[in-house]
C-alpha cells in the first residue's frame, strides 16, 4: 500500500462505514457533520497534513488508517459521502413536546 494509490471501491466503503459507525456510537452527529460542512474546502489541505503529522500521529492511531483517511480526503466527493453516510445512520429522534407556560 502507498500514500499515492487510490482507494480501492471496496476499502473506501469500509472505511465510510467505520468513521460512520464510531461517529454514531458517541452520539456527534450533528457537531462532525458541522465540522465537515465547514472544512470542506480543506479537504485536500488535511489529507496531506495527515502525511506530514503521521509519525506523531501513528502511535495513536496506527499508520494504516492515517494513511487510509489520508487517501480517502484526497478524493473529491469523499466529504459529501461521509456526511451522507453519517446522516442517513442517524437515528430519527422524537420531537419533544414544547413546555407550556
């Protein structure tokens, strides 16, 4: 595997699909799909951070999902797959009634 090499179909799927379901375990919807909506733009800019940032970074996270998230914000649309895929594994929530005064 290299930094250069396009995800495969499959490898991206899967990685959506875990950054996905950890974002939904602790609840933080609403705030990374912000985050995301905001640092669009950035995408690219934060995928080669990720490159220079790995040697501190790969202790913590180990380097294979660096470098995996790092291959997958350099692709264009990514950002718009994982707030999809974030969105769409959003639980629909009960609309609490308003208090009355």
């Amino acid at each position: 595997m290299s930094w250069d090499e396009p995800l495969t179909e499959a490898e991206r799927e899967a990685l959506l699909d875990e950054i996905s379901a950890g974002v939904c375990r602790r609840g933080l919807q609403t705030p990374v799909i912000f985050a995301l909506e905001m640092h669009r733009p950035l995408a690219f800019v934060a995928s080669q951070s990720m490159i220079v940032l790995a040697p501190m970074l790969a202790p913590l996270l180990g380097i294979e999902r660096i470098e995996n998230v790092s291959r997958l914000l350099r692709e264009s649309g990514s950002i718009d797959r994982l707030i999809e895929r974030i969105d769409r594994s959003d639980p629909p929530r009960a609309e609490s009634p308003t208090p009355s005064i």
